[in-house]
C-alpha cells in the first residue's frame, strides 16, 4: 500500500487529500497506469462522484499527458526546464544554461545540489519568494498553460475535480503539476478565463487560495 495525495477545491480553496491505494511496483508506463488506476479508484470510494484526472507523462489522459511539466512550454523552453533554471542560491544561480538541457538532465545538475541554500526564483529579472511555498512553479505552470492552451483545453480541465501525480510524494518534495493543475481549474472557474497576474498580485492570490494540508518536503 502506498499514499499519495489528491487536489481539489473547497469553498475556493485548493485543498489536498491524502488517500491509500495498492501500489503496483516497477518503471514500466503500465506499471504507473496501474498505479493511478487504484489511486482513482481510491478517490472515487470517497467520493462516487469523483472526476479525478493524473496530470503527468504516465496520465492515459491526452490533455493529462499536455499538462506535464515535461510537455508545458514558455517560449519553446519547458516548464521543468524554466523552473531549474531559475533557482538562486546562497552560493549560485540562477543557471540560465539550464533552460538547454533536457528536462531531466536540468532536473538532476550537480549545481542545483552544491550551491548552498534555496534563496529565491528569478525569472524576466523578478525574484520570487520561497514563501507562499510553490508560488513561483505555480506561477510559470499558469503561464504555460496560458501560453499553450487553446480555450477548449483550458475548459476540458474543468472537467475534472480531482488532480493528482503519480510521482508526487509530498515527504520529498513540495512542487506539484497536480497542485498547479487544480488552481488552473480555480482561476479559470472563477475568471472565465486565465487572466495576466503581475507578480505581486498573484501572490495574493495564492495566499489566499492555497491550503497546505500535509507535511512537505524539498523544492525539488
């Protein structure tokens, strides 16, 4: 058995959810459907009404699969991509030759881990805080999203209710496309569309819409 969480809105609030579920052990994309599959099924004994919907490379979902961090895009650069290069440190960064590499090698520099403590996010010459922890990646998730969604995508997100991340375990990180998923459906929802947030306004936004229910772990 494992546990992972699930996201979801609350008297508009994104709230999260712990849920156990048969974890079905291995690398293979079908071993990770199986995953998901008893995660959701999880989900929906809570609550049979349930429309939960995997947001990650591993999602049978078409527009689960596009919005991955691995697939989101801003100005051809990747979202992963974006939010590795952007970290400074007490003894570095940012790093913008992160913005070229694959997502996984970004992902996995040496620098990300030998540079000292997290200090901020910079990004078009704006530092965002560590605090509202996931501000910055919930940010440049919105943005792509944005940027690359049609209307028609944006609206077929609303057409679930709870998000989840195969890969998320909130004891060893804290970002999480299935976190930044579920403010996309509170923004558009509540908007009609995703609107241009400055920086300090949705900052804002996220303190105020954004619950932290479970331990959490590093910027990873």
């Amino acid at each position: 058995m494992a546990q992972r969480p699930a996201f979801f809105i609350r008297e508009g609030k994104v709230v999260s959810e712990m849920y156990s579920f048969e974890w079905f052990p291995g690398f293979a994309v079908s071993q990770k459907q199986k995953s998901i599959e008893s995660l959701h099924n999880a989900i929906i004994r809570t609550d049979a009404d349930a429309k939960p919907l995997e947001v990650s490379t591993k999602s049978v979902e078409a527009i689960g699969v596009k919005l991955s961090a691995f697939h989101l895009r801003i100005n051809n650069h990747t979202l992963e991509n974006i939010f590795q290069s952007a970290k400074v440190f007490e003894n570095g960064g940012p790093y913008p030759d992160l913005l070229t590499m694959l997502p996984k090698e970004a992902k996995r520099d040496e620098r990300l881990r030998k540079s000292g403590s997290l200090k901020a996010f910079r990004y078009q010459d704006e530092d965002f805080p560590l605090i509202p922890q996931t501000v910055f990646y919930d940010f440049i998730y919105i943005t792509a999203v944005k940027e690359s969604f049609t209307t028609d995508e944006i609206n077929a997100v609303l057409n679930y209710d709870h998000f989840t991340d195969i890969e998320f375990n909130p004891a060893k990180s804290i970002n999480t496309q299935a976190r930044a998923a579920a403010m996309l459906k509170l923004i558009a929802g509540e908007y009609g569309y995703l609107p241009d947030f400055s920086k300090k306004d949705f900052i804002q936004y996220h303190k105020e819409h954004v619950t932290y229910s479970h331990a959490l772990g590093r910027y990873s």
